[in-house]
C-alpha cells in the first residue's frame, strides 16, 4: 500500500469521527420547541398549561428530563415475564365490569412494575413518570390519569365516577401496550433525537390485529356493560 493511500485512508477515519463527534454534541444540546412537541405529544401541552402557559418554562422543564432520562436504555422482559403481565393486565380489564376501581388501581400497580422491570426507576412514582415521558411521550398521559383515578375517590378532571375510570383505563392500556413490546435495536433514544416508532399500539394498527411479538389483549367491556362505583 503506498504512502499516498495511507495518508488518504488517515483523513477518511479522522474526518469520519469529526463528523461523529460533531453529531454526538448537537444531540445533546438542549431540543428546540418542535422537538419536544414531537417527542413529548400530549405531555408537552400537559406541562405548558401546567406553567400557566409559560412556554419557556415548560420546554425547561421537559429539555431536563431529557438530560436526566435521555439515555435511559430500555430492558427487554422475558417471554415468560410479558405474557405473566399481559395475563394480569386481561385479568383488571375482567375486574372492571364487577369493580372498576379495584381494576384502575390494578392496572396503575401493574404499569409501575412493568416500567420497572423496563428499567425506569422504581419506587418514586413522579421520577418514574418522567423517564417515562421521554421515551414513551404521546401514551404517558394514561399513566397519570390511571394513577390518579388510583388514589382518588373520583377521578379528577377526567370525568365523573366509572366512565372517567373507563376512559382511564383505555388511555392506560396504550402504555402498557407498548411496555411489553418487544424492545427493538433501533428503538432506544439518545438522549435527544426522536425515538423510532414503537410496535403497534391499540390506538394505531389496525382493528382487531394482534400487536406485533406479544398476544393480543382483548377490551373486555363496554361502557354500558361496565357496573357503577
């Protein structure tokens, strides 16, 4: 190989990792208004009205739980551990015809464990719905009103007694959905740029299809079928 090649081969590799570098650090330079609306969805709005409005305050707030959560790489559950989760999941949508909040409390219990189990952190609700934020933005909302219905006699701003935990728990299941995805190669984030799509949700495949890697799981009831609390 003569010395010319060699030289050429030299610049090729140094220029390729001043590219990669140069990629590496406007990723995780804070994200513009665009990038978190697109990343966050609903929860963007959620935390816009949550600082009264102040658009500032709200992209500071979720640009630093990127920086927290950002690299944050999902677990992949065993075969065995999904369909023991998707089982209970079917078994709280069973409960909610006879006892719709015994159901709601059920699926907020099990949306935590299985987070956990993801490798989002464990314990502290508020700090486990953040990271979940990140990398699961426009299903996270079911989280939060799943876990309020949980705590509360009545579901707050969600509607009034079992068509608010009805609603709830729809939302829920989006997330729970997408928790027991198989985890994809491409699907962990970097900290900044957007996540690659996830397996099929309920919200987004087709009517009556089986969510890709992981058994379908059938909605049970209906709001007229669905007793009163």
């Amino acid at each position: 190989m003569s010395t010319g090649v060699i030289i050429a081969l030299i610049v090729i590799v140094a220029a390729v990792a001043v590219v990669a570098a140069a990629v590496t650090i406007l990723a995780r330079r804070p994200q513009g208004g665009r990038s978190l609306q697109r990343r966050f969805g609903p929860e963007y709005d959620r935390t816009v009205a949550r600082h009264d409005g102040d658009t500032k305050a709200a992209e500071h707030d979720l640009a630093e739980r990127v920086r927290r959560h950002g690299s944050l790489r999902e677990r992949a559950l065993e075969p065995g551990v999904r369909e023991k989760y998707v089982v209970r999941w079917a078994a709280a949508q069973e409960r909610f015809v006879e006892s719709p909040r015994e159901a709601v409390a059920e699926a907020d219990q099990l949306i935590g464990e299985v987070a956990g189990a993801r490798g989002f952190p464990d314990g502290q609700y508020e700090e486990q719905y953040a990271a979940l934020s990140v990398h699961h933005g426009p299903h996270v909302l079911g989280y939060r009103r799943v876990h309020r219905a949980a705590l509360a006699r009545t579901p707050d701003g969600d509607g009034a007694g079992t068509e608010g935990l009805r609603k709830a728990m729809l939302e829920a299941r989006a997330l729970f959905e997408e928790l027991v995805s198989p985890v994809r190669q491409d699907a962990s984030s970097n900290g900044a740029g957007e996540k690659p799509s996830a397996a099929p949700t309920a919200s987004t495949r087709p009517e009556g299809s089986a969510p890709e890697g992981r058994a379908h799981l059938p909605w049970s009831f209906t709001r007229r079928q669905a007793k009163g609390s």
